[in-house]
C-alpha cells in the first residue's frame, strides 16, 4: 500500500518481498485495488535487499515485513553492505522492532500505522479508502523529531496518506499494540474482539508495560485521532486483521509473538503471569504452523484454555 502510492506519486520506489509475491509483480506489475479504479503499476520488486545493493546516502527504508520477520530483514540489509548510518522507518505493529532495529543501525525511526488493507493473493492489494489511504504517525526512536522524519512525512502527505510527526512515537505506538493485541483473538475464533476477553488482554498488558516503566498513549486518544480523516467506501464492511490475512494465506507464521508474546516474556521477567496474552500467542502460532484456517476455536474454548492453563504447544 505505502509502496503503491509512492510509486504513484513518481518517487522511487522498489519493493522487496516474498518470492512468490515478487514473481507475480515482475510478471503483471502490482494489482492495486481501490474503490474508483483498479490498476496494474510497474514497480520493481525483489526477493532480497542484497539486489537493491549498493545503498546510496539519499535511500531509506521503510521496513513494512511483519515483526516475526524484522530480524532476517535487518540481517539481509546489514550482509548486503547497507552501513550502519543507513535510515530504518519501522512501518509495523508492536513495540519491539524499534529496540531491536537499534542494534544494527543507528538512525531508526518508529511510524504508527493505521493503514486498512486485504492482501490475500501474490501480487495484489486492496484498499477500502476512497480519499486518504491510511494514517501514519513519524517520529525519531526513542523521541523526538528531525529534519529526515519531517522530509518523510511531507512525502507520504503527497502521497494520498494522512502523515504527521510525532516526538513521542513509541508512546503512540504502545496504544496501537494495544489494539493489536486482539488480532490474534480475531484469527483464531474469526469474530473481530469480544469485550471482556479483550479488557483481561490489555489489563495484563497494562499491568505487565507499568511494572516494567513502558509509557503509552491512551489507545481513546490514538483512535480518535487516527479515524478522524480516513473515508472508506460505504461498501466495505470492516476487514479482518493482518493476523486473520496470515492464517488465511497459511503462511506457517504470525506475527503474535512478537505482540501477545512480548507481553508474556516480558511478564516472566517481572513475576507476573499474562495466561490471556500466552493463549492468544500459542493458539495462533499452533493454528499457523498446522496450516490451520481462521474460526478453529470458539471464544469458549480460549475461556476454558486460559483457566486451565492449558493451551496448544507449538513445534
């Protein structure tokens, strides 16, 4: 999506992706689906960042992959020549790439996105958004602004996004993985969240970030600001999760460890038990290396699991 239009707006623009998701870009372009228009746009696409290489002093990266995916994207940019001044824009869910980014490069940016989109086929995605595209949020890791955060955000302003700088990035972040938190509820039982199932999640998260001294934004703030201007077809009725996308495309991996699983490690550090958080994070892990569909189990039988304590174990 953030590629798509770039592209669109005539910056440069290379994609790097899975290789069946390549192929298909390659061989027809990107099929990008939007509500007035379907089109097919001829961006370059690679299987690794070793065929970007060189780097230049005027690229960036926005690091779009899937949290479970950061560490080999960072492996590949480093092994590739990428020098350790080269900028990082963490474009994902959860609070752990930034941390982890900052151990391989040295300008890391966090980005907040708030960004509806189905990417369910190799070579196509869709947006229910007529007007604004998505809603991203851009500032320095771990606070703060500078004059390469502004730059960027003025480009994706261009580009169909509604894009602001934000000095406190992470804060903001926290309150999106906040939300995020019930993607994996969303997978496993195909029902976007249920109330009291979703409170116990946040509140051992809470519980779990405060001990720890991890700040965030109250997740009302962050939704109220980021629906504010984003306008979708009053066809589209509320897509399921990136999660609910993965298990569907039976990817074998989801991105729940690195949310839900964050929280529970984090939590063993502290003394204090996340079994809502660690349900959620095996449940959906089990489901997606057994090539399993969303809708397996019923909200009961998560209920049941976390009283229990007892909860399928990965391989």
């Amino acid at each position: 999506m953030i590629g798509a239009n770039l592209f669109l707006h005539e910056y440069q623009t290379v994609l790097v992706g899975n290789p069946e998701h390549v192929e298909r870009i390659r061989a027809n372009g990107l099929r990008f689906i939007t509500p007035s228009n379907t089109s097919r746009l001829n961006i370059q696409a690679f299987e690794t960042a070793a065929e970007v290489a060189p780097f230049g002093k005027d690229d960036i990266i926005l690091l779009t992959a899937k949290s479970q995916h950061t560490v080999r994207s960072l492996g590949q940019l480093k092994n590739a020549g990428a020098p350790r001044t080269l900028p990082i824009f963490c474009c994902q869910n959860s609070i752990w790439n930034e941390p982890t980014a900052s151990r391989v490069f040295d300008n890391v940016y966090g980005v907040v996105v708030s960004l509806p989109a189905t990417f369910l086929k190799p070579g196509e995605v869709e947006t229910p958004l007529k007007g604004l595209k998505g809603h991203l949020e851009v500032g320095c890791y771990s606070s703060g602004t500078d004059e390469l955060a502004s730059l960027v955000v003025q480009c994706l302003n261009k580009s169909d996004f509604d894009c602001c700088l934000n000095e406190t990035v992470m804060k903001t972040k926290g309150a999106k993985c906040l939300q995020n938190l019930m993607n994996s509820f969303n997978a496993i039982t195909g029902i976007k969240e249920s109330g009291d199932f979703a409170t116990s999640v946040r509140g051992e998260t809470e519980r779990i970030w405060k001990a720890a001294g991890i700040e965030w934004e109250a997740l009302e703030e962050y939704t109220k600001r980021n629906k504010a201007k984003l306008s979708p077809s009053p066809a589209y009725s509320e897509k399921m999760s990136s999660t609910w996308q993965s298990l569907t495309r039976q990817t074998g991996n989801v991105e729940a460890g690195q949310i839900n699983g964050d929280v529970v490690m984090m939590g063993e550090l502290l003394g204090i038990e996340a079994p809502y958080n660690e349900c959620l994070w095996r449940v959906s892990t089990k489901m997606a290396q057994e090539h399993e569909k969303p809708g397996k189990y019923f909200k009961s039988d998560l209920e049941r699991m976390v009283a229990e304590r007892s909860w399928p174990v990965p391989g």
